[in-house]
C-alpha cells in the first residue's frame, strides 16, 4: 500500500481544525484508501482508541439503511456517547445519502440532505468530520460550495511519477515509459500485462467514468456525441483548441452538426467529473487573459491512451500532459502563456506574431515559466523552444524540461535546464 505522503501530511494539519474534510478526485485515485486504511491507521498510531473512529461506507448493501439523512445522523450520534472525547467520523461515498422531505415543518420543499447530517455534527466541539465521495454526484464545486467557508478540500489525484517509482520494479527510463503509457491509476501497479492494464483502463472510462456523467446529468439521446467529443479531446491532448473548432471537427469529420453551446457544456462536465482539466491562454506581456483557444488535458495518461486503444501514445504530448497534472498536484495555477512580438516578413513589412509558453505558473507571489522539450540536441531545436522564453521582459526563473537525462544547467540566458526523470522525483526543483 503506497504511503500518499501529501495527501496524509495535508489531513494530518487539518485535524481537529472545526471544519469539514471533503476529499475529492478522480473515482479510483485512492479517496477511499487514504481515508480507511492510511489515515485511520495513523489516527490509531497516534493514540486514538478504536471506539473513537465513527467510520462508514454507504456504497454496500448492508449500510443502505444510513442513505436516509436522519437514520444516518441518529447511527452516528448514538456512537458518541462521552462529551469529553474526542471523536472522529469518516463517511465514505457520502453521496448514497438520499435527499428527503423534511417531516418536521409543513413546507414540501422543504428537504433534508447529507449536508444537513455533516453540518450538525460540526456544531458538536468534540466531532471532527471527514467525508469523501467517488462520482459525479460528488463534485467538490456542488459540496464547497453548500459548506460555504466551512470546508477544507484535500484533492486526491492519481499517483504522481514519484509514487509510481515507488512502487516500480525497474529503472527511471522504464518507469517512465510504463507511466506515459499506463498513468497513475493505483490498480495500475499491481497489473503485469499489458491486456490487463488495457482492460482495467478501459473499463474505468466506459463503465465508471462515461456512466457516472450521463447518469448524473440524465443524457439518454446523446450519450454517442458524448463519447466521440471525449475521443476527439484525447486526440488532440495538448492542442490548442475551442468549442467552436470542436463542433466543426464534428460537422466535417462524423457528420453531425453540434452546437458550440453544446460542445461547451458537455466540456464542462467532464471537467467537474475530474476526468480533464483545462489550462487557459495568458499573454505575458500585457498581463491578460485570452478566453480562446485554451488547452485540455487528460487527469491521468493511462486513462487518455486507452480511450484511444493505444494508438496515439506520442511521448511529446504525454510528456507535456505529465508536467501539467505534476504541476497542478504541487499546487500551482497553470496557464499557457502567449508572447507577441513585433518583426518584419519578407517584404520588410511589419507583422506582429505570436509564441507558445507551455506553462505559465503562478502559486502566491511565485512564478515560472516552463517549456516542455523531447531534445534540444541541436541549436536549432534549443533556439526554437527558448525562443519565447527569451521575450519575456521580466526575471522569474524560466525552465525547459527535456525527455533526456542531463546535469541541470543554466545558459546564458538564465534558462535552467532539466530532465523530466529528474523533474518529476523532485519537487524542490521548482518551488
């Protein structure tokens, strides 16, 4: 069982804080291992006596009593029997709980929820609360959003490069290839072949994942644009691109007229159901916000290869789909920065041209700026990638990861660069 250091240290400093512990992620990221078996397990360690820990799982049959809000909420209550302990609750799959009428006022709108459960146990100064929820209706927009300032996120991804090594029987070249193709999904390290690994991805995506958005959002008629728009983000994984473009895509390519609107909101969805996330344009000279084309990529490589029967695994826009999760999962905000220059075309005629910045970072008064590079072995290629970088009139510290591994080094233009075995094992590299 994988230790999930950053995820353990960030429950750890928020014990007996006063407010609610929402783990959210992408389903089969290890929620409910951290939970269960990882913090329980340190809790116990720590001093905490068994009957102390309050602990259910609403996903089994015999629990489905607890999906009614006040059997749930009588259960636990009937457990803390001693004011002058402290007690801890952990609630797995807090979504189960059904929404019912509230039987002790007259207004039929008037419902009772799993979040008046978590709320009320809050009020109680000997309670610390902890629940996680593994699918789309367990999104932490909706829940946050419901607890106000009330709430403490821990988002749970899938295991970064740094874990899988962990777990990893081989070398750092080895590792990282079987994470490209394979991703971070916990299951995925104690899977031998590559059928194996094949089948158990692609039962997430069809059976977890596509099921748990059409469910959710009650989509009967149109489950099929669904799945083709999901094939045609993972196809393009890295690639600038807009609502707009997609539903030509669809137009020209599947023959299917699909409203933009439309290609936005199912977008949208995915997003929530943490299976990709997006990364906006930001143009570095004149410090804004370009609202079109953006980036999308996927939350774990595995996942996005599989959809696509393996047929696409290009190491450069994996690679740069790898930096961004790690990036993310270290706590950055993470854009795509655009330079604009002035320069002249052939005719000697002024033009103004645009150049890409993979990743522009920005964590508190932090920032960097990142390119992502199979090779730089000649100076070309080097020119081609820094080229940007060298436009940026500001002095945050800009960096090229590169697939090959190398010493770091900085030029002479103050770029630092690194390799991405080195990248990924170390999160003092940046920050």
């Amino acid at each position: 069982m994988l230790p999930r250091k950053q995820y353990m240290n960030m429950l750890i400093s928020k014990r007996d804080n006063g407010r609610i512990k929402v783990i959210t992620g992408l389903r089969r990221s290890g929620k409910s291992v951290l939970l269960f078996q990882l913090y329980k397990g340190y809790l116990l360690n720590d001093g905490v006596k068994s009957d102390q820990i309050i602990e259910i799982e609403l996903d089994i049959i015999a629990n489905a009593k607890y999906r009614n809000p006040l059997e749930l909420d009588k259960w636990i209550r009937d457990q803390i029997t001693d004011r002058g302990r402290q007690y801890y609750v952990l609630i797995d799959e807090i979504q189960f709980v059904s929404e019912i009428q509230n039987p002790y006022v007259e207004n039929p709108e008037a419902k009772i929820t799993f979040i008046d459960v978590v709320l009320g146990l809050m009020q109680m100064d000997n309670v610390d609360v902890y629940i996680t929820g593994s699918n789309s209706k367990m999104l932490s927009s909706d829940i946050l959003t419901q607890f106000r300032d009330r709430g403490d996120e821990i988002r749970v991804y899938p295991l970064s490069f740094a874990e899988f090594y962990e777990a990893y029987r081989g070398d750092k070249r080895g590792a990282w290839q079987d994470y490209y193709t394979y991703g971070g999904m916990p299951v995925i390290t104690t899977l031998a072949t590559h059928e194996e690994k094949s089948r158990y991805l692609n039962n997430l995506v069809e059976q977890t994942y596509i099921k748990d958005v059409l469910e959710r959002h009650k989509i009967q008629n149109e489950s099929e644009v669904l799945e083709l728009l999901l094939n045609i983000l993972a196809s393009g994984v890295g690639s600038l691109t807009n609502p707009k473009r997609l539903s030509d895509t669809f137009e020209t390519e599947r023959h299917r007229k699909i409203a933009s609107g439309t290609i936005d909101l199912y977008i949208s969805y995915f997003v929530d159901a943490f299976l990709i996330q997006k990364s906006e344009r930001y143009d570095v000279k004149g410090r804004k916000y370009i609202k079109t084309p953006l980036k999308y990529y996927f939350a774990d490589p595995g996942l996005r290869n599989a959809r696509l029967g393996f047929r696409q695994v290009e190491e450069n826009h994996l690679m740069e789909n790898v930096i961004y999760n790690d990036l993310v999962r270290r706590g950055f905000n993470v854009d795509v920065g655009v330079v604009e220059y002035n320069t002249k075309d052939t005719d000697g005629k002024k033009i103004r041209k645009q150049l890409e910045v993979d990743f522009v970072l920005n964590r508190g008064s932090e920032r960097y700026y990142i390119q992502s590079a199979l090779n730089i072995d000649e100076p070309e290629k080097r020119m081609q990638e820094i080229s940007s970088l060298i436009r940026i009139p500001d002095s945050f510290r800009k960096i090229v990861i590169v697939k090959d591994y190398r010493k770091p080094w900085v030029d002479e233009n103050g770029i630092q660069y690194l390799g991405i075995e080195q990248f990924l094992l170390n999160d003092n590299f940046i920050g």
